[in-house]
C-alpha cells in the first residue's frame, strides 16, 4: 500500500528576500541535484525552507560552499497512491500509537498516480516501522 523511509531534509532560515528560493534552486540545479519536495515559510524579516533533495549530503556541502546555513534533519517520506483517504489512514496509524506530527508537506499531481508526504513526528522510525506494517 505504501513505502515508508526515513530520509533527510535540508532547513535553512534566512531572511525573507525575493529570489533566496531562487538562488538555492540554482546552486543545486548547477550541481546536477533534483529537489523532491520543497516547503517554504515565510513570515515577516524571516523566511525557512525545507528542502528533501535526491542527495541530501551532496546539497548540504553545495548549500554550504554557497554561504547558506543549513541544517540536517531526519524525516520520514511517504508514497502513497494518489486516491481519496490515504493521508487519513497514516495519520490515523500515528494518532493510536500517540506519536505526534510536527509538520507535515505533501504534494500529488492530478493526473499522477503517486503522491508523496514528508513529515517530522515524535518518533520518526517507529512511525516508519508502523507505517511499513500498514
């Protein structure tokens, strides 16, 4: 039904300027990495991104050498099928065991058959392990 890992995403808090997104888009594009999901906050001088790339340790050395701060964090990363219910049913596997969301993105194309969810909870391998039983 699903495939559940523990991934990483890449946060950088910077301030809120036209084209931040921009230029870090550009400096993982110039370094051949793909960007599998993106979340950004911004609110007032401030601005945080959440970025999961294809090659979280290759973005971070590039992030970095590019002069942002960065910081790695484990997540877990969901595919589910892109139908009706499925995101009810995982949060529903992670409310009974107690295990807390902190923040959660996802993304589906209509016409796609997949969507994927990036999420950080209390306990981020047993939601993985509880996941992959489901």
């Amino acid at each position: 039904m699903r495939e559940a890992t523990v991934g990483k995403e890449l946060v950088i808090i910077t301030g809120n300027r036209v084209g931040v997104l921009a230029n870090i888009a550009r400096v993982l594009a110039d370094q051949g990495i793909n960007i599998l999901a993106v979340a950004v906050f911004a609110e007032g001088e401030e601005a945080e991104l959440h970025l999961v790339p294809d090659s979280p340790s290759y973005a971070l050395e590039a992030l970095r050498k590019a002069e942002f701060e960065v910081e790695e964090r484990n997540i877990v990363l969901v595919e589910l099928p892109h139908r009706a219910g499925f995101l009810r049913r995982i949060t529903d596997v992670l409310a009974r065991q107690d295990l807390d969301i902190r923040y959660l993105y996802a993304s589906a194309f209509e016409a796609g058959h997949s969507s994927l969810v990036v999420f950080s909870c209390t306990n981020n391998a047993k939601a993985v392990t509880l996941l992959r039983e489901k």
